[in-house]
C-alpha cells in the first residue's frame, strides 16, 4: 500500500489513541505510535508504521524522536492529565505544526488550548458528533471531523453512485472529496482505482470538505 506524503505520531494508545492510529494508518498515511508502556508497544507493534516506547513528557526523548518533523501530532495520553498537558506544551515549544489534543472535559481543554494546541477533541463529544451525522443520513456509518471544513466519513453507496465507476461519478470535481477506500464485504480497497465500479452495499470511505461530504450525505 503507497504510503500518502503527510506523516502522523500519535501519544497514548488508549481506546482513542489505538483508533485514530489503526484509522490513518488504513487510509494509507505513516503513522508513528508511541507509548511509555511496553506492553501496550508490544501488543500494537504489527498495526501502524513504527511505534515506539517513549516517556513524552521529557523534552530529550521527544527531540530524539524527530516529532518536529510530523506533519500532526495528536496527545491520545488519556488517564494522565500532567502528562497529557506537559506532552503538549513541549510539543509547542518544539515547533511542531499542528497538535490535535484529547481532553476529558471543558476546563483541561480550555488549558491545552492556551498551551498551544491547534485543536482540542473531546472523545464522548466527537461520538455524539458521529450519532448526529448518523440520525440525519441513513447512509452515514461513521463520521470524523479533522478540523472545521475537513472530515472523514463513512457511508453506504447511495443508489445513484451505484453501477458507475469513480472517474464517471467524478465525486472529486462535484463534492470536493476523494474516495480513499471501499470496503466490499471483508474486503478492503485501498486505494481503489479510477475504473472501480461502484457495487451495491459496497461501503465508501471520503475525505474532504465538510460541505461537500453533507451533499452526499443527502444522497439516496
């Protein structure tokens, strides 16, 4: 699988950390996951491009790592507040270029926001996010929203993409999105081709912009 050129590192293997890092990784990005316990290193060595047992919340460790050079650094550290907060601090003062911190609630995430970080998720609020997108459109199995005007999402084909092929449906041109996989059954394609015809209950997984991916959302 052609790795795509943006590189991701990914702080803390919780349940949030292990599912963004599986997620980028398999739409095609490198991804580096760390971790301060070995064992979860170990159990999570095989699923993304490199991991790597560091203690983040020392300046030298994440020097040596090269995290300066990540496009996206997401703090995943969830139990842990000091650490989670002293991981991105030092992120920012390492000039890293966007960091993408998990909060566990209202006031931690007002503080990483005045440390420096580029954008703050909440995990409960982002899932309510997700079963909004889904109540709207029958079609939508799984939304994320990367930033304010860029998502990823999950859908089932809309009948009126079906029997077509991905350059005929040119999605690209009318919704501002590309089509980076298509699961059909157990299979994963990643990525599909321009010639792939689109099959009913295949399920197409988009990214792009917000606005474009609500049209398709509207979809039958």
């Amino acid at each position: 699988m052609k790795k795509k050129n943006k590189q991701f590192a990914v702080i803390g293997l919780g349940r949030f950390g292990t599912s963004v890092a599986t997620t980028l990784y398999t739409l095609g990005y490198e991804v580096l996951a760390i971790d301060a316990d070995e064992d979860r290193i170990q159990k999570f060595s095989e699923e993304v491009t490199h991991v790597v047992q560091a203690d983040t919340t020392d300046e030298n460790s994440l020097k040596a790592l090269g995290i300066r050079n990540f496009d996206v650094v997401v703090v995943a550290i969830g139990e842990d507040v000091q650490a989670n907060v002293l991981t991105t601090l030092l992120l920012k003062d390492l000039g890293v270029k966007h960091i993408v911190a998990k909060a566990r609630n209202e006031l931690h995430g007002k503080m990483l926001s005045k440390i420096g970080a580029d954008r703050v998720v909440y995990p409960e609020r982002d899932m309510g996010q997700r079963v909004a997108h889904n109540l709207v459109s029958t079609n939508v199995l799984e939304y994320i929203e990367l930033s304010p005007d860029l998502s990823i999402v999950e859908i089932t084909a809309p009948k009126t993409l079906i029997g077509q092929s991905l350059a005929q449906a040119n999605l690209r041109a009318k919704y501002e999105v590309n089509v980076v996989a298509i699961k059909r059954g157990a299979e994963l394609i990643v990525p599909p081709q321009p010639d792939e015809n689109i099959k009913p209950g295949d399920i197409i997984i988009f990214v792009g912009q917000t606005k474009g991916i609500q049209k398709l959302e509207e979809m039958e």
